[in-house]
C-alpha cells in the first residue's frame, strides 16, 4: 500500500525527500517512507476537513478547494518534518564539531595515522558522527582515498559548517601541512564564532518574543473582536431596507459568519506561519528553524480567536 501511495507524492518534492530522509539515516525502503508521508497528508485532511465542516459548514466548491490545500499542506508538514529532523542532526553535530577536532588532533599528535585517529574518535556521545567517523577510517584502512572517504562523511549530515571544514582538512592534507594544529585552529575558530552569534541571538531575543505575542495573541484577538461585531452589525442592518429618492429600495449588503470566520482563520494560518519563518531567522538565523513554531502559533492562535469571540458574544449579547 505504501509503495502505491508513493507515486501520489509531488514529483518536484519526491527526490529532495528522498535526500532528507539519508540525511535522517533512512536509506532503506524510501518510497516506503514516502508512502507513509502521504498517508499522513491523507489522515490530516481527513481531520481537518472534518474539524471545518462541523465549524465552519462551507459550500461543497470550498470544501473541494479545501481538500486539495490541505492534502497539499499535509504533504508540506511531512517534508517539514524531515527537514527538521536533518536540521537538528546537522545542529547537534556542529555543536560537537569543535570536540571532535580536538580529540583527533590529539590522536594524531601521539603518533597515530589518520585513519586511526578517526576510528579511535568515533565516541559514543558523538552521536551521528560516531558511525560517520567510524565508516571513513574502515574505508581508509580498506584502500580508499582519504579525500574520498572524508567526504562521504559530509554527504550523510546536512551541515555546511562540517563540510567546509572537511574540505578544509582536505586541502591541508594534500598541501602537506600539520594536521594536527590545522584541526586545533579550526576548532578555536569554531567555538570563537558560536560565541559571537550566541551574543548577536541573545541581544536579538526581544524581537523574537514580540512577534510572537504579536502573532500569538495580538492578532487573533483583533480578528474575534473585529469578526463578531461585523457579523452582529451586518445581521442588524439586513433587517431593514434603505428607500432611495427615486422610490428604489437598496438592499444592505450581507457578508455571513461563516465567511468571517473563515477568512480569518486563512488570515491567522497565513500570519502564523510567516511569523514563524521570522522568528527563526531572528532567533536561530535560518527560517526553517522557525518552522517548528507554526503549529504551536496556529494552535495558539485559534484558541485566542474563538475564545475571544466567545467572550464578547457574552459580554454583548444585545449586539447579536
């Protein structure tokens, strides 16, 4: 069933999922995986259209248009999720690149070859380096070019910072320098850098948190208030008829609840979601670090909508 489910996948997105998923060490069985994203697009759109229907009751050309947009963010959220899953692989091993180099270089300082003094760094608490180092030193002592086998450790982590500093290790070795003291600076440069952008995130924080109750609370408290007494008003003024002086009656003109609500629960998702992307780029300094907020916005954010509309409906029952 998986496999059948993988041919409804988008064919532009198919192979950079495929990609994601060998950077999450899934390089078995791939359209299997991709099958099982697509039955999780299909059970969200399910849901979500259930959820819509029962609150919203669109017409039936909205709720075909609604399926289709779901079952595409549904697909979206799947490769979000293995982004995210890369990301935070890539985000783990540049935090322990620094002790990694140290160690070899350490290695290599009492004597030993390259090859082994990337197996004997290959640490438990290393986490996905531990395999990657492990992999290239056996490769090494089996015949493999050293350049080769270094960069077939980059080519299973999504980190630009441990690429470019394979290369640079690379271009060390077959320059001929000292490798020890080559991998010693390059950490020190490292940690000099983290510690720069650490003191450039946490100066950048208040921004970060006043979007998000900007996103979070501001706007869909604006949109319940603004939606209620638009719909309370319009129900009141389509009660009566307005003569004009050539005996004509205009007619006022009716915008339903449902529409209200439903444009500002599009508005919220859209606002959520966009607000997430800049909080990731203020706080981590790439957007898809920030992709992992938009549910907790979209959540958030409803929650304040519908209560803030429950509350006014009560507070000014008269209006309705």
């Amino acid at each position: 069933m998986y496999y059948a489910l993988s041919k409804f996948y988008f064919p532009l997105l198919k192979n950079r999922l495929k990609k994601l998923m060998r950077f999450c060490d899934i390089e078995k069985d791939e359209d299997r995986s991709v099958g099982k994203s697509v039955l999780g697009a299909l059970l969200f759109t399910i849901v979500f259209t259930t959820f819509l229907s029962v609150l919203v009751r669109p017409a039936i050309n909205t709720l075909i248009i609604l399926v289709v947009v779901l079952f595409f963010v549904g697909q979206m959220v799947a490769y979000a999720w293995f982004l995210l899953r890369a990301d935070a692989k890539a985000r783990f091993v540049d935090d322990i690149l620094p002790d990694v180099l140290l160690l070899m270089a350490m290695n290599i300082k009492s004597g030993m070859t390259t090859d082994r003094a990337l197996i004997m760094a290959a640490r438990p608490e290393f986490g996905p380096l531990e395999k990657a180092l492990g992999r290239a030193g056996r490769q090494i002592l089996a015949g493999k070019e050293i350049k080769y086998a270094l960069l077939d450790i980059s080519s299973k982590i999504k980190s630009t910072l441990l690429d470019r500093t394979i290369r640079l290790v690379i271009e060390g070795i077959e320059s001929g320098g000292e490798i020890s003291s080559l991998l010693e600076q390059t950490a020190e440069d490292i940690q000099s850098t983290k510690l720069v952008q650490n003191e450039v995130r946490g100066n950048l924080l208040m921004y970060a948190i006043f979007i998000f109750f900007a996103v979070g609370f501001g706007a869909p408290m604006l949109f319940g208030i603004s939606t209620y007494l638009v719909s309370s008003i319009g129900t009141q003024f389509s009660a009566f008829d307005i003569s004009s002086g050539g005996g004509q009656t205009a007619k006022a003109i009716q915008v339903s609840p449902e529409f209200l609500v439903m444009f500002a629960m599009i508005a919220l998702a859209i606002t959520s979601f966009f607000g997430s992307l800049i909080i990731g780029v203020v706080k981590g300094g790439s957007e898809k670090s920030g992709l992992k907020l938009v549910p907790i916005l979209i959540t958030m954010s409803y929650i304040v909508f519908f209560s803030v509309r429950l509350g006014v409906s009560s507070i000014f029952p008269a209006i309705g």
